[in-house]
C-alpha cells in the first residue's frame, strides 16, 4: 500500500504517467523535457515552471534509486 501524499499525489500521477515517456535502453535516462512541457500544455497546467521543477525533483530522486540498482544512467 502506498502512503498518503496529500495535495502531492497530483504530481505523483503526473509522473506515473511522464514516466512512460522516458527513452530505455541499457539504461534509464531522465523524463524528457519536451514530454513535460506537453504534459503541461494538454493538462493546461497553471505554473509550468514550478510544475517542471517538481517533476524533475522526482525524477532526479528516481533516477538515483534506479542507479543503485543499476539500471539508469549515471547522470
């Protein structure tokens, strides 16, 4: 079960979804910026810019997991 975020599941589901964007290979490499700022049109997201930060905050976050478990790139 996951835990409560509150007001942040929002961008928890944002992510869930951009991180079908992302390009796999060998490895993972980030969300990328284009499909965000997509996301951020088709969804009509008031503050893009914060939205943008936030986004990639988790996918920083997710990237270093990923990396200590060795399947995303070394950024």
């Amino acid at each position: 079960m996951e835990p409560t975020v509150g007001p942040f599941m929002y961008y928890l589901d944002a992510f869930r979804l951009l991180d079908t964007c992302r390009n796999n290979g060998m490895s993972l490499g980030p969300i990328p910026f284009t499909a965000i700022v997509e996301y951020t049109r088709i969804y009509e997201v008031d503050d893009v810019d914060g939205f943008i930060t936030v986004i990639r905050m988790i996918d920083n976050a997710y990237l270093e997991i990923e990396a200590k478990n060795g399947r995303a790139k070394n950024s």
